[in-house]
C-alpha cells in the first residue's frame, strides 16, 4: 500500500507540474503593431505639453487636448480669475493642422480628456475648472457643465491623482464639507467656498460627505463637480461624467443637460469607487466605469445599476470601445506612478474576456508613458496620448499569423 500511494504521490505532482506549464503557456498572448508617433504637424512654433485627451470624429479630424499654453492669474475686484494653460488643436486625418477651437476659453486650464460624440460635437473634461465643455462642429460653446470654483490659490494643490493602485485620501472632515458645498459647480460665492479643488473649505474637493445619503465621494446633486476625468453618450443621447479623483461618481444628465441622478461613493465595495479614471457605454447600453485604485472595470445598466467587474486587467486608466456591430474595449493599464516601469494596452471583448496585449512602459516608440485617452474609431488603428512623453501614437494592429 505504501509504494501505491508513493506511486499516486508522483504522478499527482507530475500532473500539477503540466497543469502549472499548461498555465504559463496560456497567458495573454502579445498583439504584433507599428507605431507612428509623428502624426501631427503643428505650426511652428506651438508645441505639444502633456497629452491628455485624443480623439476623431466621423471625417477622420484629430482634436488634441493638451496641457500647454501660458496659464494666468487676473485680478478682478477681489476675485482671482485663472485661464490658460491647456489648448484644443484640431488636426485632418493625415496629421495636418487645422486650427485651435476655443483659445482662451474661461474653463481650459488642466487638461484632462476630449471626446466627440455621435454628432460631431467636441467634449473636453478639465481637471482644474471642474467643467466639461461642449463645442458644436464649427468650435463655438454650446454648453457648459458645472461651474468654475470662484477662487483657485496660487500655487494651487497638486492636481495629478493619487498614485495608481494606491487608496484614496480621505475627504475633509464633515464640518468643512458642508461648508465647502459642492465646490465649482455652486450658484454664489458662499462662505468657505472657492479653494482648488481637493482643499479644504475649497469645495469639498476630497470628496466630502454630499450627496443625499451623506457618502464619502458621492458629491452633491446637480453637476458640481470635483475633479471631473470623462464623459460619454448612451444611445438616446443622455450624458455620463466621470467625476472621479475628488469625488468618485457616476452623474447623469439628459440631452438638453438637465440633471438626472447620479451613483457611487468612495470605496471598494460593488458600486464603490477608488478613483474614476474613464468610462465608455457599449451599443447595448452597458456603462464600463475605470476603478483605477481598486483596478477593476464595474460595468453597470444606464440607471446605475450594478452588473459585473471585470479584472485581471492591470490598473485602467484610458477605456475605449470600437463602433460597430462586432465592439471590443480597450485599456490602458499603468502600473506605477510614473507609467516608466508598467504599462500595457489590454484588448478585451465585452464580456471581459482578454484577447490579448501589447506594448510596455517606456519613452520609445511603442512603448507608453502614462496613457490618459485611446480613440479607438477603428479596431486596428488607435490613437494614443500619453502624459509622461508628450506625444499621441498612432498605432496599427497587425492581425495574428
């Protein structure tokens, strides 16, 4: 009997040997590509800062939202007025400039992301003004969301998040979140208001209590934003914002702009969120939220109802999901604070199944640094803005051998 179970002892750990081989060989598998990271020819003179939002629209034009430009301060009476410092540049297919839309606008300051929806018009999300801004298709503000914070210190607060995969700091006590409302997006200039976002007595901008059940990150009612990161479209056309490193929400609003509802508060519970880094919605409705701390994507119905998580994705950041009747979602993932030692681009069906990966960390050609937008209009041909390096690729997929 002893030399049986002897003998039953080896061959169970030769099967666990062929099943951990088995394991290794079935990792995700690399996506061969090429990388052209000149596409865009700017004017001389006028230069690329940090590059945080790309993306097309239906005849192919590129529009860059980037952190570069002159920011100022301007003393009006006793407000201080902060503009500049991030630019919107539209560029056709082939990488020519075209023109700059909104130069000068009040709210561009932090560049954060810039989307197009199905009717051409351009959305840009900025970090610093708390405001996502709509320009129809010849450049002019069409509508704007949340309101400018009365005051910004100078030198402001940081303003890049927490470090990727590390937790959120606590909001301010409740005391000074009620004093400090729901910061830039308020009707007045109110007691306590007016900080940067994410200081206290400055809006609540670490998240405070709000919203109607008093959670930490779920904000206030309405479209007073923290730190706003993302924002796209159902098919009826109804807007979803992203307000996600001071409060970690979901907000809803009709077409026209009119508040609906919004979900989430900061945590790592289902519904919960850890810094809201992007979101996309798929042709049958389903909402891919970003949950950078807690690296997982939660997809929810359009009412903000909790569906699944998907995970094994890294740490999101940038989401994108192709049009068509055959949709796949891309992700960017980011590994370390500085995107220098991991980072990837993760292909994924929509039931979160991976179909494969490809590029590393770096400053080279193919390699990303901080990817904050993907625009991905076409499967096989991305366009992608990276902070860290300055610059967006245009990367071509090549189909497996």
């Amino acid at each position: 009997m002893t030399n049986i179970m002897r003998a039953f002892r080896v061959i169970a750990a030769g099967a666990v040997i062929a099943l951990g081989g088995a394991m290794v060989t079935a990792q995700v598998s690399e996506i061969a590509f090429d990388s052209n990271p000149d596409l865009l020819k700017f004017p001389d003179n006028v230069y690329m800062g940090e590059a945080a939002g790309v993306a097309t629209n239906s005849r192919g034009d590129i529009y860059l939202y980037t952190r570069t430009g002159n920011p100022t301060i301007s003393l009006v009476t006793s407000r201080a007025i902060a503009h500049g410092g991030s630019r919107l540049f539209q560029f056709d297919r082939s990488g020519k400039f075209i023109r700059e839309v909104g130069q000068g606008a009040y709210g561009m300051l932090q560049a954060q992301q810039v989307r197009v929806d199905p009717k051409d018009n351009v959305w840009i999300v900025d970090q610093m003004s708390t405001q996502v801004i709509k320009f129809d298709p010849n450049g002019r503000v069409s509508m704007v969301l949340s309101r400018k914070p009365e005051v910004l210190r100078v030198p402001t607060l940081p303003l890049t998040p927490t470090p990727a995969g590390m937790p959120v700091q606590p909001g301010p006590p409740p005391a000074a979140a009620e004093r400090g409302g729901g910061g830039g997006g308020g009707r007045g200039a109110e007691p306590g208001r007016g900080g940067p976002p994410g200081a206290p007595g400055g809006g609540g901008g670490g998240g405070g209590r709000g919203g109607p059940a008093g959670l930490p990150g779920a904000g206030v009612e309405g479209e007073s934003f923290q730190r706003p990161t993302d924002v796209a479209w159902d098919a009826q056309g109804n807007i979803y914002v992203a307000d996600g490193y001071g409060n970690a929400r979901i907000a809803k609003y009709e077409p026209d702009g009119r508040y609906i509802k919004s979900w989430g508060s900061r945590g790592s519970e289902n519904g919960q969120f850890n810094i809201v880094h992007g979101i996309a919605i798929d042709a049958q409705g389903n909402v891919y939220v970003g949950d950078e701390g807690n690296k997982r994507i939660q997809v929810f119905d359009t009412d903000g109802t909790y569906k699944r998580t998907i995970s094994n994705i890294g740490t999101p950041t940038a989401l994108c999901i192709t049009p068509g009747s055959r949709q796949v979602l891309y992700v960017a993932h980011t590994g370390d604070p500085d995107g220098m030692d991991d980072a990837a681009i993760y292909k994924l069906d929509l039931n979160g199944t991976v179909l494969g990966k490809f590029g590393s960390a770096g400053k080279l050609v193919k390699q990303f640094g901080l990817v904050n937008s993907i625009d991905c209009r076409s499967e096989n041909e991305l366009l992608v803005a990276e902070l860290a390096n300055w610059r967006v690729q245009k990367l071509t997929l090549k189909a497996a051998k």
